[in-house]
C-alpha cells in the first residue's frame, strides 16, 4: 500500500501567537512529554500490544463485513442499527457523508436512544417482513442494546416472523459468553466479532462503524486509508496529536483549560462533534481531572454560543475544522443584492459565506485572547473522515498519558449501570 500523507492540515499559530512567556514554557515541557507518550505509542504499535493501532491496516474483517452486508440486504427495506455511545456514534458520524436526499435502498436508520415513544412509533411504521436489525454491544452486555434487541423480535414475531427470526437480525459482539451472543446463538442469526481490545468509542474504525458504512453504500476501505495516514505520519516522526495535546496540557497547568470546543464548519461534520465529545469526555474525565468537551455546528452556533466565547470566562480552547467552500453553492445575482442593498453578497456563493465566517470566528476569538486552532480538511469524504477519526484518537490517548489517567477505562460510568439495574431488579419484585 502507498502511503499517502494525511488529507488534512493542521495549524496552531494563533493559539501559540497569544501565548506569554510562562504559558510558552508550559508548551514546550508539555510538548516533550507528548512526543514521549507518542514514542510509546510507536513502541506499542511495533509490539502489537495495542490493538486499535492495527486496525488501519486490516482488510479481512472489511471482507466479512461485506459478505453479512450483502446477505442482510438481500429483499431489505430498511435496516435498524442498535446500539448506544460508541457502538453507535461512529456509524452516525459516517453516514452525515451521504448527500441530502442521496440515500439508497435498504434505508439505514440508527436507534441510540432508547426512547418507548420514538422506538414504538417505528416499529409500528416498518414492515417488518423486510426491515432487519444489527445490534451492536462490546460486551453484549449493554442493557439499552439489549432491550432495543428484544424489543425488535418480539415485534417480529407478534407480526408472523418468529420462524424466520435469524433472517432479521445481525449481532456485532465479543467472542465470548453474553446476552447478545445468547440471543445471537438461540436464533442462528449473523454475528460478527467485535475486537476484544477495542474498546467501544474508540471502535469507529473497526466493523462497528464500518459495517453501517458498507451497508450504506460507502467506501470502507477509504476510511481506513484515511486513519492509516495519520498513523503512518506518527510512527514516522510526526504528530498533530503530540503538538494537540500538549496545548491542551499546557492551558490546563496554567489554570486557562475548563472547556474544549469543537466547532465544525460542515453539515458533513455534524455528528462528528458528537462522536469526539464522547471520545474525549469518557476518556479523560477521571480523578478530578478533565476539561468538559463542548461540539459546535458553524455558522449556525455563531448564533447561539459565540456570544459566550467571546465574553464569558475565556477558559476553553477553540478548535476550529473547516473545508473548501469558496466558489461552492447557490450565488446571489448582484442586481438583487444591490438593490436590497446587500452589496457584499452580491456574486457571492454560499460556500463564500461560510468560508468568511469560519476565518472570521478564528480571528475574533484570537482577537478576544481565545487560544484557536485550525485544521483544515480540503475535501470531506471517506479518507478525510478517516483521518480525522484517527486523529482525535491519538490525541485523546496521548492526553490521558499527560494527565495520568487512564484513557481506555469508564469506571464511574459502571456505577449509574449497577444501581439501573438495582431499580429494575426491584420493580419487579
């Protein structure tokens, strides 16, 4: 495989324009640390010790996905993902890669939320002789998967399909003992294997996310070449992760680092920010430690949160992601503009707006002593997408080793699930 440099580029000048003396030396100490963690990361991908770091480059699953893909379409109108946080998040992230209005037969919806109103209503709208599930859980264990799961055959089965069960469902789990693979085995449905050492927000590059991707009719192995050239450019020497994460450790020990903001400016990033703000909060928020992970939609947040970048406590890191727009979309013909007297509009595209804007937000919140960054992907597609997954990744993992937590773990999320299940156990009883 050729290896190509990553699609995007990434700048952090105006973040480090702004800086004092103190807060530049906080920068560079911070900075040896990363690339020290980046080192062990290199060694970790030479010893196969972890596992997310060789997923780029796999191509068997990809072949297996497409075969259970093929043979869960087949005479299919619509296909149901189930799944919660991360066993969902990166196949929505990939599907807002689809034009509007441009999505095909089988139609593919994600049910996350398991919300009785939503979930009724929809069971109640399909036919459900041609609509199929993939229940995605790294445990198997994930009670909101789980009852989505049961929810969904038990629907099917009131509706005259219960012999034709294991044709409806398509199970995404860990080899071994658990609820979903029992459910999966009682029917003899489809299952794949989720990577054991994948845990699941960081499982968008494996079939987790991948699989949606193939069903929806988008380029898989795109995607991983996306990822794959940001890894490659780690483990030659460079990384956008080690000078990301030691600004965000460098704010953080100068007391200037209480939110960090994500502010996309494509309706192709619109889930993306979503998918990061889990990646970053469940990894990193641990022992007092933290920054709260904040995903704005530009422009439209322009007229919703900017009012406090700008003017509030100013102790947020800004990172600004935008695409080639200029010249793209709808243009005002002057004579109209002119005579609303909306000159600057005239001969302008949409794109042109937006393009404006992403600059004009950057520079105004460096303007107000707001660190910003920019990265700038010229083209939004698979590999893009990829890269950016794979990115933020790394970062997140390099920031946990600076933070001296452990980026892999949700220990206090385990403790909302034991006392869920306490009150379910006792209403019953």
């Amino acid at each position: 495989m050729v290896q190509e440099s990553p699609p995007f580029s990434v700048s952090q000048t105006l973040a480090l324009e702004g800086a004092g003396a103190a807060d530049a030396k906080l920068y560079q100490a911070a900075l040896a640390e990363a690339e020290a963690a980046v080192a062990d990361l290199r060694t970790a991908y030479a010893k196969d010790s972890l596992e997310l770091l060789r997923i780029p480059e796999r191509r068997d699953d990809l072949e297996k996905a497409s075969e259970a893909a093929e043979k869960l379409s087949q005479n299919t109108s619509d296909i149901c993902i189930l799944g919660i946080g991360g066993s969902s998040l990166g196949g929505q992230a990939i599907a807002e890669l689809i034009p509007f209005g441009a999505h095909k037969k089988p139609r593919v919806h994600f049910f996350d939320n398991p919300d009785p109103f939503t979930f009724e209503a929809a069971l109640s709208s399909f036919d459900l002789k041609a609509t199929r599930f993939v229940s995605i859980s790294k445990s198997g264990g994930t009670a909101e998967t789980l009852m989505q799961t049961l929810a969904a055959a038990e629907a099917i089965e009131k509706a005259g399909g219960g012999k034709y069960l294991k044709h409806h469902f398509l199970c995404v789990t860990e080899a071994k003992p658990s609820p979903l693979r029992a459910f999966s085995e009682s029917i003899g449905c489809l299952a794949l294997e989720h990577p054991a050492g994948v845990g699941g927000r960081y499982s968008v590059l494996t079939i987790v996310g991948l699989l949606p991707a193939i069903l929806m009719g988008l380029d898989a192995h795109a995607i991983r070449d996306g990822a794959n050239s940001v890894l490659q450019q780690m483990l030659n020497g460079q990384s956008p992760a080690a000078s990301g994460s030691a600004l965000h450790h460098a704010l953080a020990r100068a007391g200037r680092l209480r939110e960090t903001v994500l502010w996309c400016y494509a309706d192709a990033l619109k889930t993306f920010g979503p998918w990061w703000r889990q990646l970053w909060a469940e990894s990193l928020g641990k022992d007092g430690k933290g920054s709260t992970p904040v995903s704005a939609l530009g422009p439209v947040d322009q007229h919703s949160q900017l009012q406090l970048f700008l003017d509030g406590p100013g102790e947020a890191l800004f990172t600004i992601v935008s695409t080639d727009t200029k010249n793209i979309g709808p243009e005002i013909p002057r004579a109209r503009a002119e005579e609303l007297k909306l000159d600057y509009l005239g001969g302008k595209t949409m794109g042109d707006l937006v393009a404006a804007e992403a600059r004009a937000t950057a520079e105004a919140l460096h303007a107000r002593g707001r660190p910003v960054r920019q990265i700038h992907v010229p083209q939004i597609d698979e590999r893009g997408l990829g890269a950016l997954f794979m990115h933020f990744m790394l970062e997140t993992i390099v920031m946990g080793r600076l933070m001296r937590v452990d980026p892999f773990d949700q220990p206090a999320v385990e403790e909302g699930k034991v006392l869920a299940r306490r009150y379910l156990k006792a209403g019953r009883e």
